[in-house]
C-alpha cells in the first residue's frame, strides 16, 4: 500500500500492523468521504482496518469485522460507507481459495 499527499509526484509506503503478518493481501480500500482523514482497508483475512489520519497510524482490526472469525478464511473484497452517515459501512466478503 502507498500514499501520495502531493498527487502522486512522490509515493511513500504504508505500512500496518498487517505488515508483521506471514503473508496477507490488501484487497480494498475507501476514504470515507464524511471524513476525508478517516481511511479503511480490508486486509485479507486479518480484517478491516481503520486510520483516522490518512494512513500514517491504523486501528487493528476493527472490531468485529468480517475476516476475523475463527478459520480465517473469509476476506474483505469491498467496503461502502453511507454518504451522510460514517457510523453506516457495507463489507462484502469472499471466500479464500487456494488452488494449486
């Protein structure tokens, strides 16, 4: 995950607490636009994360959040968050596959 904050002339790597994990992908991630320093992104099967300052800091996970139940399989695929109301999220999940 990167971040740009001059529109992307210059990138910078963002990194979670995800980062500590064996293995994990990055699979979405929204501004919420109530709140645009407020950032989410669904990290594979750790769950939804949150930053309240564009990315620099992040709350792991959310609590609750789809991904994190017993078996790990699920993952964040999409999040939505209602115009007008930043307490109103949608998470769509997928299931985790591994073929091969």
């Amino acid at each position: 995950l990167f971040r740009s904050d001059d529109h992307g002339v210059h990138w910078v790597e963002v990194t979670g607490p995800w980062s500590s994990a064996p293995s994990f992908a990055i699979h979405e991630v929204v501004v919420d636009p109530n709140q645009p320093n407020r950032v989410y992104a669904g990290v594979s099967t750790l769950g939804l994360f949150r930053s309240e300052d564009r990315g620099a800091t992040w709350v792991m996970p959310v609590a609750n959040s789809p991904g994190t139940g017993p078996g790990g399989k699920s993952y964040i695929a999409s999040v939505a968050i209602k115009p007008g109301d930043s307490n109103r999220l949608l998470v769509g999940t997928g299931e985790g596959v591994m073929l091969g």
